[in-house]
C-alpha cells in the first residue's frame, strides 16, 4: 500500500518538477561535497490516513544555491487531489464502531439522541483528524552555508485546515449514525428512518438505490477485471501507469479491488447523463477529450486532432465498451424504479417525498464523483520563468448532481405510478 502511493506520488513530484526530493538531495550534495541525510518516502501513514478522508496534500519548493560561480534560485507549489476510494472504508469502519458502542451506552432510540450522539463524536473525531493533518505529510530542509557559499533546500507539504476540520465532521457524523441504525437492526439499517424522521422512507430508498447500484456496478467491474487483469498486467507495465507498481499488478485480488472500485465510482457517475472529461493547460496550450455514454468523443481546444479520436471510437466499438455502459445505465433506472414503486406501497409517496428521495441520491453519486476525480495544479519558476500547468480528469459534480436528480425524480415517479397496475404487497 505504501509503496504503491509512494511511487505514485514520487511520479508526479518528478513529473511537475523535474526531479524527485532524493535527486536533488543527491545534487546538492555533489556541488557542496557534503552528505545530507536522505529524505525518506513522500508519503507515509498520515498521508494515508488524510487520503481515506479524501484530503490531498500541497507541496512547495524551495531552493537556492549561491557560490561563486552563479546564483540559482528556484521554487515551486503543486497541488494534487487524489484518492483511492477504498481508502474511505478505513475511517468508515472506525466511525461505524464508535456508533454501535455509543448506542450501546446509550439505549434511547430518538432522533435527538442519535443526533447529539453523531455530532459529539464528528467534533471530537474532526478535531484530532485537524491536529493529525498539522503533522503530517513530508518536510525536509537542508541548509548548508560555508566559505561564503550556501545552499538551501526545502519542500514542505500542507494539508487543508477547515476542509479537514469539515470532512472530519461530516464523515463522523454519517458513518457513527449508520453504526447506531446497525446496533437497533443490522437487516434494516436505515429503513428504521421511517419512525424516526418525516420523510424517513424517502431518505431510506434514495441512500439504498445508491448503494445497491453501486455496489453491484463495483462487483462485476471487480470480477471484470481480475478475470482481464492478467491481460493489462503487460499493458499496465509499458504504459508505467503512475501509482499502478508491479508489485500491485502481482497481486491479482487487490489490485481488482483497488480498480474496480475506482473505475466504478467514475462509471457510475458517468451513467446520469454527465461525460467523463480529460482537461490540460500548459505551456500556452490548452484542450479537453470528452467522453459520453451517448455521444461517444469530443474534442477542444489544442488537442489531437479529431481523426485520431476515431481509433477511440472504434475500440470502443470493437471491444463493445460503448454498448456496455449504455446496458449498465439499466441498473440505477431499475433501482430507482422499484424505489418509487416501494415508496407508493407504503402510502407514503408525493411529489415532495420524490424530491427528497433525489435529493438523498444525488448527494451520494456526487460524492463518489468528488472523490474519483483526479487534479493538478502547480507554478514553478525554476530560474526560466514561471511555468503553470493545471491537469483534471473526472467528472463534473455539478452536472452529476444535476443529472441524478432528474434521473431519479422521472424514474422515482415513474415507480410509484406502476403502482396503479401492480397493486399487489411487497414483503
């Protein structure tokens, strides 16, 4: 696990500046003549533990050298936003705990108690997540002056205050209330929101639409792959794939997980109407490749041109991809179809508890779709001028949001409609 983000981000550093912190620990002591002490791995487990809560570091650079021969100075910031979305089950198991044990303590089933219980532990959990961040990432400085001639080096890495101090809270209080559901009834977890809360029924169908597509879409993209992995273990190799290291690739069964459900938060994003979008800027240069499940690919601004975009078109044609994923937008319709229609069975259907069934499951698809989108942001100025460079691939939030509401309001009303012809009861 380390080593895998290790590389990866050892990959971008060098990519954005032109070298690893090692290289230019190696440089500055081949021009002064002194060892200094190695940096140690960019990433460790603090890093690991901020990236399970989708937090991405900033690194900034900075560094002169003065003698008598010339004077160099040079300095950079990059910022990356990178996660692996399975890293979240880490904080989602320790909060899910910390709610069966509070329930525990505390028998009252009530609204008000599961909520003061949440809120108490997210403060005391995004308090220690905000004063774990101030410590973490990697630091390392070299300052060596003699004779009139000095070197410096340092690269220092931040992490968001108030976006970690809010994450912290937010995933406290969502993981610990679904902890406390468990403990009551582990079968119907958030089906007893019912008795809790007014439109309880809604907000229970929208969060297991989501989750039982999802999930299933995670599934069968997992045993995809770990019956294709074998064939891209080659592939990924020659294409040194930043983050994706060899040993990884021998581990059949993990890297299946660590893809799958990578590549499953991206698809099922993709699956309400929102295209998967690659964007770049660098150099004066700028351009996008899009890709949609209907419309295929497009293009803009200075990238390949349109002609070579039809070898995409055509492997994915060949390969029968475009067609899978327009079957694969069956799945979310199905489910919100049939949570409509169970909403209608229990009398508690209306254009106000659809709303908030869309509401609930655009709100969880945006979020897997924040979390798989990758970004890049970096100014350097190493002594020929500044250079910026901006990178994104993902998915708009926006659009997403947009998309799965009216996604699921049609496909909500149109459930609970069937009702009308499928009277019948449902166990």
């Amino acid at each position: 696990m380390y080593t895998t983000n290790t590389n990866f981000y050892e990959d971008i550093f060098e990519e954005s500046f032109g070298f690893t912190p090692e290289e230019a620990a190696e440089n500055m002591a081949d021009e002064s003549g002194f060892k200094f002490k190695e940096p140690g791995a960019i990433f460790g487990f603090s890093d690991t533990v901020m990236m399970s809560h989708t937090l991405s570091p900033s690194y900034t650079l900075d560094m002169e050298s003065n003698n008598s021969y010339e004077d160099y100075k040079g300095s950079g910031e990059l910022s990356l936003s990178f996660t692996y979305v399975l890293f979240i089950i880490i904080p989602l198991l320790c909060l899910f705990v910390s709610g069966i044990v509070y329930r525990k303590k505390h028998t009252d089933i009530s609204i008000q108690s599961f909520l003061s219980g949440a809120v108490g532990i997210a403060l005391i959990y995004s308090l220690l997540l905000t004063f774990l961040s101030l410590f973490s990432g990697f630091d390392y400085k070299i300052k060596h002056s003699e004779s009139g001639e000095s070197l410096n080096l340092a690269i220092t890495t931040a992490y968001p205050f108030f976006q970690t101090f809010f994450k912290g809270l937010l995933f406290g209080i969502v993981f610990s209330m679904l902890g406390m559901l468990f403990s009551i009834n582990y079968r119907q977890i958030t089906k007893q929101l019912e008795s809790l809360i007014p439109y309880g029924n809604a907000v229970h169908q929208g969060f297991s639409a989501f989750i039982r597509g999802f999930v299933t879409l995670t599934i069968v993209m997992v045993a995809i792959l770990i019956s294709k992995i074998n064939d891209a273990k080659e592939m990924l190799s020659v294409l040194d794939v930043p983050g994706v290291s060899q040993q990884i690739l021998e581990k059949t069964t993990l890297a299946a997980c660590y893809l799958g459900v990578q590549l499953s938060s991206i698809v099922y994003s993709m699956l309400h109407f929102t295209p998967l979008s690659l964007k770049g800027e660098g150099d004066g240069e700028s351009g996008e490749i899009s890709f949609s499940v209907f419309s295929g690919f497009s293009t803009d601004g200075d990238v390949m041109e349109g002609g070579d975009l039809s070898y995409l078109d055509l492997f994915f044609s060949f390969t029968n991809i475009d067609l899978y994923l327009k079957l694969a937008m069956i799945l979310p319709i199905l489910l919100l179809i049939f949570a409509g229609y169970s909403m209608a069975k229990s009398k508690q259907s209306s254009f106000v508890s659809l709303a908030v069934l869309s509401l609930v499951y655009s709100l969880f698809v945006s979020a897997i779709a924040s979390f798989s989108a990758i970004s890049l942001n970096g100014l350097f100025d190493m002594g020929d001028g500044e250079n910026a460079i901006t990178f994104s691939l993902g998915v708009s939030v926006v659009q997403v949001f947009i998309g799965s509401f009216i996604l699921s309001y049609i496909a909500g009303f149109a459930g609970s409609y069937l009702n009308k012809f499928f009277p019948g009861s449902l166990k």
